[in-house]
C-alpha cells in the first residue's frame, strides 16, 4: 500500500496563524512533516485569535517540527527571502498551500481602489511570488504539490456580479491552478485547488460577519485541514490540473460522515460555500 505519511516532508503554509491555515498546519504536523508557517501576524490581535507562535506550538504538539516565518506575501522580496530561510532550515520544500487571502464583498462603488489592489496582491500576486520562489525546490521533490485555496471558475454573471473585486481576485487564483498545472506538467509538480463544500468557519468569514453568524451555518476548519492533506498525498502525477471542494476529496478517500466537522446545530443548517452552482447568491 502506497505511504500516505508526510513525516520529514517538507510542508510551505500560508496564511499559517490562524483559522485554515493553522489547522492545515497541525494535520500535516501528526504525519511528523517539517512545516514552514508563513505569516504577517506575530503579535496577538485584540479581535482575532491566533499567532504565529500559537501555530508553532501547536505544530510542535502535534508531533511536527515548525519554522515561523513572519512575512507579508504581498511583498516579493520578502517572500523570497521567506522561502529561502526555508529551504536553508529544512532543505527541501515537498509541499505549498496558498492559503493566506482576503475577503472583501463590497460592491464596486462601494470598494476603494486600494481595497481592490489588496485583494489582488494578496490573492493572486502573493501565490505567485511564492510558487515562483518555491519552483526549484518543488522540482526536486520526489512527490511535489501546490495546492491554492480557490474556487472553481463559475462564470455566471450573477455571481461575478454580487462582488466583482473580491470574485476576480479568487478567480485569478484559480487561473493560476490552472495554468501552473499545464506548465509543470512534465517535472511533474501537481497543482490543484481546494474548496470549501459549505461555509466553513475560518477568520476571514468570522471577521466579516462575526462569530456567532457564522458559526450556525458552517463547518469548522478541520475538514479543509483533512482534504488538503488526502490531497498532498496523492501522487503528484496523477492528480493535477483539479478544482476540488473538501467533501470530493474525502468522498474519494472513503469518507461519507461528515458530521463530526460540523458547527451547526443540523446538517440542513450548513449552507453552500460561495461559487458553486447549487450556491444561493449572497444577500447584500
């Protein structure tokens, strides 16, 4: 049977202090992997909980071996040198997570441009300064993965219309899954994006709307955490080039209870996550 463990492999995690990250960065910890926590927060915020140092510890718990990485992925040279110190500590990368991003619903006359210009430096600039920073490790990897967490390309105009910004900025994202997934085809690197099946209780979604509204309709983060790492071990050749939502990729492992990820008082109460088709829009 093929080894599903990422002990001694080499994890990359974006956005890794809290909420989905921090959780993706624990699971891969319990296989004993090496994990790269990069992130802009290392001191504790009045509203939001979670730190880079709480994210280490909690790795270092879990069995892994963490590296904290304070860096902000809008800035290239940072991430540059972020992924250097990386692969001097460990030697290798096996494994990137694109998960840091911003949420911003706002309608168009309502953001202000340098609203619009976050969204995309740090949903579209920001994996790719890591992806092409990561590159050369990645290549030498013997089981490489990216993984960004973005949506399928819905392309009705409806839902691209309910918050334009927010929407081309996640969608550029995915562009970037499905053009790196063509352009590293043959090393291989597998290239693949994740998806939240319903509304999953991470910090983006918690900051926006606050917890207890949340938290009545969602999953908790763990279910991302488990997808991303069914995925990440996979081979790499044969499976690239996909845009998955959590429950796919657990439904493909064997998995179909899903109800100990639940938050919500009953499964009816769960709603579907932006962008897919069965998604109702989004009320202003």
């Amino acid at each position: 049977m093929r080894d599903r463990s990422l002990k001694d492999r080499v994890v990359v995690v974006t956005g890794a202090s809290r909420g989905i990250g921090r959780e993706i960065a624990v699971r891969v910890a319990a296989d004993g992997a090496r994990v790269a926590l990069i992130a802009k927060t290392d001191a504790p915020h009045p509203k939001i909980t979670g730190t880079l140092a709480e994210t280490a510890e909690a790795v270092r718990a879990a069995g892994g071996q963490p590296l904290p990485v304070k860096c902000d992925v809008r800035d290239a040279d940072a991430v540059g040198a972020a992924i250097g110190a990386v692969a001097e500590k460990f030697g290798a990368i096996d494994v990137v997570v694109n998960n840091a991003g911003a949420l911003d619903l706002r309608s168009t006359p309502q953001l202000p441009p340098a609203s619009f210009e976050r969204l995309l430096a740090i949903n579209v600039k920001g994996p790719f300064a890591v992806v092409r920073a990561a590159f050369e490790h990645l290549r030498r990897s013997q089981n490489a993965h990216i993984v960004n967490i973005s949506p399928p390309v819905n392309l009705h105009p409806s839902w691209v219309g309910a918050h334009v910004g927010h929407t081309v900025g996640k969608y550029a994202e995915s562009l970037l899954t499905l053009g790196w997934a063509a352009e590293f085809a043959s090393v291989p690197i597998a290239v693949n994006s994740l998806w939240p099946a319903t509304t999953v209780a991470s910090t983006g979604m918690i900051a926006a709307l606050g917890e207890a509204a949340v938290r009545c309709q969602a999953r908790g983060p763990q279910i991302m955490a488990d997808a991303v790492h069914a995925l990440v071990t996979r081979p790499s050749a044969d499976c690239t080039g996909n845009f998955f939502t959590d429950e796919q990729v657990l439904r493909d492992e064997g998995i179909e209870d899903f109800s100990h990820y639940r938050l919500a008082a009953r499964e009816e109460d769960l709603t579907p996550n932006f962008y897919l088709s069965t998604t109702p829009l989004p009320t202003a």
